[in-house]
C-alpha cells in the first residue's frame, strides 16, 4: 500500500516529535498550538488525549471537594492566590503528560504506517 506523500510527510514528522517539547507547547499555547500539530501531523490523538484529560482533571476532584470540604471552607479556599496557582500547575502537569501519551501513541502508529508502506510490494 502506498501512502499518498502528503501523509508520509506527516507521518515523518511525527517521527521527529521524541522529546517534550511538542508536549510541553499543548497546555502552553494549546489553543493555538493543538489545532496546528493536528493538522500539521494528520493526527487529532494528542488534541483528544488533552480535552480528555482536562475533563477528567475536573471530574475527578469535585466528590472529593463535595464530600470533605464544607461551603464555607470552599468559599475561603477562593479567596486565596496560591489555590489559582495549584490548580493552574495542576492542570499544566495533568495536560503535559497525557498529551505526552498521545503524541507517543501517534507517533508509534505512524511509524507502523510507514514500515507497513516500506514492507508492500510497489505497485
């Protein structure tokens, strides 16, 4: 099977994305940068990894908080500036790796692709 060139450029550009650089941008300039890395390597799994993670990020904590936490302590807990920068630093880490995990994940079936291409016989 023989890959038009336009995914195969895409899916040699996925092969270059090791590090965390890439990673690091999405929760940084997501909202730029995850649309762009989308399109620019013809995959939507990083950008699916880190919506996802962020609605876990929220679900998850909230029975905590509902169950341990009384209106009042929630209410105090709002009026202090290092609860902003936790939560912020929170998100930033949970988004950070999880999209980590998708660009990992893209990259490994781009390069299946790209062997499975090298493997046929040409046509």
């Amino acid at each position: 099977m023989t890959l038009p060139e336009g995914k195969r450029l895409a899916y040699q550009r996925r092969q270059k994305d090791t590090g965390w650089g890439r990673a690091i941008a999405h929760p940084i300039i997501g909202s730029f940068y995850a649309p762009y890395y989308a399109i620019s390597r013809r995959t939507i799994t990083p950008l699916l990894y880190g919506l996802a993670a962020n609605i876990a990020a929220i679900i998850i904590p909230m029975p905590l908080i509902i169950i341990f936490l009384t209106e009042q302590e929630i209410a105090s807990l709002t009026q202090e500036p290092l609860v902003y920068i936790l939560v912020y630093v929170y998100f930033f880490a949970v988004e950070l790796i999880v999209t980590k995990l998708g660009i990992d994940r893209a990259r490994e079936s781009a390069r299946v692709a790209l062997k499975n291409e090298n493997q046929s016989p040409a046509d």
